[in-house]
C-alpha cells in the first residue's frame, strides 16, 4: 500500500508523540541498552552505546564511562578523561560518582591533589546514604585531613555505614572501640564490630579477632580460636597474620614454655620526638625503645590510618631493645597520628605507642 507523503508525516508524528506521552525516547533507549550492555561485561561494545546518552546528561551513563575510563574496561585508561565524567554525573546528584570524584580529588588522579574537595563529595556522596562516601569521609574526619579532626565524627560515620552492613566499616568501628577514639574504649563492642565484619570475610577483622582471643580481650583467651582466625585471614592473603599464625605455631611447638609466658608483653615506647612536636619535610625519624629486648623485630607503622613503610637504621633481626625509624609523613596533613608497633619473633603481644606530631 503506498501512503502519500503527507500521510506518512502525520503518522510519524504521532508515533512520537505516543513515545514521548509514555515517557519513551530515543535517549532512554539508548540509556537502557549501555546499563544492560554493562551488566553483561560487554564492556567494548557498552562504552560505545554509553555515548550517546552520556552525551546527551543521563547521569548513569556518564558514571559508566568514567568508570571505564577510570579502569580501562573497554577502552584504554584515561583519568582525565574519567575525571571529567565523573565530574558531570556528580553534579547531577549521582552518589557513586560523587565517592569516586572524591577519591580522585583526595589521591591527585586525573586532577591536582585537593583534600578539601574530596572531603566536599564524599559529603555529598554520604548525604545520599552512599557507603564508601561515609566511610571515606570518616577517614578522612579521623586523620584530620581537608578540614578538622573529628573522631565523634569519624565513628558516628563508620556507625552509618556499619549498620548497612559494609565490613570495612564494622572493622573500623571495631577499632574506634579498640582504642577509644572518638567513644568510650569498649573490648565488647570491638570484638562484636569484629566478628560482623570477619563473618563477611574482612581479612583485617579477622586479624583482629584472631589477636582478641590470643589476648583475652573482650572474650576469653582461648589459642585455638585465635588460631583459627589467624588461619583464615591468612589463607585469604593477609601477610600480617601470617606473621601471627607462624609466631602463635612456634611457641605451641615450645612445650616447656609455660603457657602464662608465651604471649609476654612488650611496650613500644618513643625516646622522641616529643608529643605534639613540630617537624618540618617528607619523614620524621622517631627514637622507640622496647621495654625488654626482644629477637628479630619487625615494625608495623601507621600515619594517619594508614599503614607505611618504616625504614630502621640498624638490622633488626638480632636482638634490640634501642634503635631509630625514619618514617615517611603524608603531604597537607593538618596533624600527623602515628602508631608504631610491631611482631618479634621471641615476643608475641607488643603495645604499641602512640605519637601526634604537627607540620611546621
């Protein structure tokens, strides 16, 4: 049947418009087919289809690229680029680029290193109830980097997320128990957060409760349970409790030692700098003194939350009791929190010191 052209005109254009009255078009096609292409891990031909809605401001798609860009799925890395779709998404409200928008701020990716920003979006990220920004934006409270230092803030953060059940938040609110940061210092509630987070395979909670059964903290000592995390933190590649388990099998191996003195405990204590010292460039060298001296000590080190490598001036696998780390700091830090413990080979439950320093 052949129609004349003024009927074919008329026919088009109420075909569009019964589209649009359904809220159907081109746009949303083409939105639908890169999410669904996505999903499908067709991830060179979704960055394709993504374009044109990402072109045309849907947000998702925008994050799709960005994240594509960001990790190479599809097409080769290009954090400018990334940079530069997150940015349009997170301005439209989509939380899961604002956390990562954040994240490149807070690491220098794609952009200058800006702290202050990606404190801004991991707070807008949070206020849309997105996880990984309240937890980023906790850390970022807690070490006192892009605005004040704030533990109240940083746990009441970490709870949030913990109550959505993320792990990574449910260990850090273990620890804010662990040491009383922010709220009342509480065993208990350390090893509850623990255990929620090891129970979904958190291989730092299950160090964690590993050592909170070796020490009989908030539960009774009890070598086998300790053992038993120890093992399946291990086996999941945590290199820490490895060096837990070997120490723990060593001195069950020991059966003259008495089980009272397997687990002797050994203070970490700073000779300086003092606290609240000022300390000018890219490393501080710290004096620690062990109250006993121990075999083959290898230091564990944290600024800020994070863990760093320490550099000792003397070999450390003899016996020591006396030597120096020279340890790295963190660039626009308002405070520098440090940790310094450790793992002997001879002592198996070292109390790490604490130490606040500030930039001159």
């Amino acid at each position: 049947m052949n129609l004349n052209p003024a009927l074919k005109i008329s026919m088009v254009k109420k075909a569009l418009f019964l589209m649009l009255a359904l809220g159907f078009t081109p746009a949303l096609a083409g939105a639908k087919e890169c999410q669904s292409t996505y999903a499908a891990k067709d991830y060179t031909q979704a960055f394709q289809i993504c374009q044109e809605p990402a072109q045309s401001g849907d947000r998702v798609a925008q994050f799709l690229l960005a994240y594509s860009l960001e990790n190479g799925l599809g097409t080769s890395k290009d954090l400018a680029a990334a940079f530069g779709w997150y940015s349009k998404a997170a301005e439209q409200g989509e939380p899961s680029s604002q956390n990562n928008l954040g994240l490149m701020y807070q690491e220098g990716r794609g952009t200058t290193r800006d702290l202050e920003k990606a404190r801004f979006w991991f707070q807008k990220a949070a206020d849309q109830g997105n996880v990984n920004g309240m937890i980023n934006l906790g850390t970022l409270y807690m070490k006192g980097q892009g605005g004040p230092q704030d533990d109240q803030k940083a746990v009441q953060l970490f709870l949030q997320a913990a109550m959505k059940n993320n792990s990574r938040a449910q260990n850090l609110l273990g620890d804010m128990y662990f040491y009383g940061r922010g709220i009342k210092m509480s065993d208990t509630e350390a090893i509850f957060w623990y255990r929620k987070a090891a129970d979904q395979g958190n291989t730092t909670a299950m160090l964690n409760l590993g050592n909170m059964y070796l020490n009989g903290r908030g539960v009774e000592k009890n070598l086998t349970e300790a053992q038993n995390w120890f093992e399946k933190s291990a086996r999941a590649g945590n290199k820490a409790a490895q060096v837990q388990l070997d120490q723990l099998k060593k001195a069950q191996e020991q059966p003259e030692t008495a089980p009272d003195t397997l687990f002797e405990e050994v203070e970490v204590q700073v000779v300086g700098p003092r606290e609240g010292s000022k300390v000018r460039g890219k490393t501080v060298v710290v004096t620690v003194r062990l109250s006993s001296p121990v075999t083959g000590f290898v230091p564990f080190v944290l600024v800020n939350g994070d863990e760093v490598e320490a550099e000792p001036s003397m070999d450390l696998s003899g016996r020591v009791s006396l030597f120096t780390l020279s340890i790295p700091l963190p660039e626009d830090a308002e405070e520098y929190r440090l940790e310094i413990g450790g793992a002997p080979t001879d002592t198996y439950q070292v109390i790490a010191a604490f130490l606040t320093l500030l930039p001159e």
